[in-house]
C-alpha cells in the first residue's frame, strides 16, 4: 500500500521468449487521471498467467494494452533486449512490457509490468529488474543491451507492418566512471521524445491475427502456471477476449486480418471467441 501511496502522490507532481519483432521507437502522452487509472486497470487484471514468466511477455503486454485502450489509454510497448537475467533460473532474449508517458512531465515514464511488482515500476527501475539475477559485468551489459518502443497496439509478429511512431533502438544505458576510468554503474539512456503518441486517435489499431496469437499463447501458459483456478481463468482469459475484441471494433482500432497460424484446443477456444470479428 505504501508504495502505491508513492506512485500516485507522484503523479500528482508530475527471452521473455525468441519471437521476432520489428524494432521501434514511440512513446505515449497521457494526463495524470489516466495514467492512476492505467494501473488500477492493469491491477484488475485476473486471467493472465503472470506468474509464468519463462515466456509469453509479448502477449502479456498486448493484454494490458487492449485493457488500456478499451478505456482510450494509449500505451507504448518497451522492449529491451540483450542478455537478461531477471531471476537465478530465467533468461531472456529480450523482455516487453506497456510504458506510459505523462503529458507534460520531466518524470521518468512508468512501467506497468506485474510479472515483476503488482505495483508501477519507473522505467529505471524496471530496467533493472530485467538484470536482478545477471552475472555480466556492467561493461558487457552497457554494450549489449538496446532499448526500443512500438505502439502499444504492435506484436511481435513479422508482418512488416509499420507505423509513423516507429523509431530505431538504441543502446539502452551510459557507463558512469570513477576517476580511475572503471565503469562503476549505468544509467539509462532517456527514451527519444521526438517521435510520441499524442492522442488515442493516433494509435495505430490492433490486428485481429495479433489477438488471436496473444489468446493462444496466454491459455497454454495458464495450463502452465500450476493455479488451482487454471479452468476458470480460461474461461475468463476468452470472455475477456470477446470482450476486448469488440471494444476495439467499436472503437475503430481493430482491422480484421483473420487469426493468427496457430492450431489446437487453444486456438480453436480463442477462435470462437472471436467469431464475427476477425472476418
């Protein structure tokens, strides 16, 4: 509790897996109401398996961010990538969860990843939480891992697909020295703010195959997760499918491109879900 006092008091002043992804850079503005609303929204959220973070933070994020936009909260997807190590028995080859930019603030953006703390993470902090358990030195990490953001509304895929917000990554910190030239620690580079998401109009609008790839992949996970509710959270991972769906076709920010390749009991589960919207 006492943490999330902090976090809105502030604003008040102010391999995750080895899919593909395009590389980008794009950040989006939203007031102070909406950012406290954006995490007690992400905070609801009750049918993905976060506890399973070997894999899957592609699909976790766009969850988080049709959450968000159902409510008219755009968000950026912040991917870092390099050698990650955010426990003793993960590693990653990158990692991606939903940032948000105050409007008008100098503050650090904030980083709403539950995989990591139920409560908001600054982007330092969450960068850090990506190398908790790393071994590397600071040298090799300040010359290995790179940062970039999308859309909110962008997946992994390799479609190609594009948007006026994308940007290319960059490295994601600057060694800090000591006088005897020994880099000593790292601090994050700031994220480009000449390419920002300024409205919700001006997200680009989510693929109907990209849902239906964060569908299946989020039902085999909670199968993986070891929850006693694994059934019932299934079945609220696909009502809230059907129900994000046609937020976004009402909302204008869906096109429909079908469903994704995947096959089985889950795509086929997350398919119905979907009928009528995706063709």
């Amino acid at each position: 509790m006492r943490k999330q006092l902090l976090f809105f008091s502030l604003l008040t002043l102010t391999a995750c897996g080895q899919q593909t992804q395009q590389t980008s850079d794009t950040s989006a503005l939203v007031s102070q109401q909406q950012a406290a609303q954006a995490f007690s929204i992400v905070k609801a959220i009750d049918y993905i398996p976060f506890t399973f973070i070997e894999d899957g933070c592609y699909a976790r994020s766009l969850y988080m961010s049709l959450e968000l936009a159902a409510k008219g909260i755009p968000s950026s997807a912040h991917y870092v990538t390099g050698y990650l190590q955010p426990t003793s028995r993960v590693t990653w080859s990158y990692h991606v969860a939903p940032l948000l930019q105050l409007r008008n603030s100098s503050q650090e953006p904030w980083v709403l990843d539950p995989a990591f703390e139920e409560e908001p993470l600054t982007r330092s902090q969450w960068l850090k939480k990506n190398f908790a358990a790393s071994k590397n030195s600071l040298v090799a990490t300040a010359a290995s891992t790179k940062t970039y953001l999308r859309a909110g509304s962008a997946y992994f895929d390799t479609s190609g697909r594009v948007s006026e917000f994308d940007t290319e990554e960059t490295l994601a910190f600057t060694p800090m020295k000591d006088s005897s030239g020994t880099v000593v620690s790292l601090n994050p580079k700031p994220i480009n703010p000449s390419v920002l998401i300024p409205e919700f109009a001006d997200m680009p609008s989510f693929l109907s195959s990209d849902i239906h790839s964060a569908c299946t992949v989020m039902y085999d996970y909670i199968l993986r997760e070891n929850v006693d509710d694994e059934d019932e959270k299934v079945e609220r991972l696909l009502s809230s499918t059907t129900r994000l769906i046609k937020s976004m076709y009402s909302l204008k920010k869906l096109t429909r491109d079908g469903v994704s390749s995947y096959w089985g009991t889950a795509a086929k589960s997350c398919t119905s879900a979907m009928t009528g919207y995706y063709n």
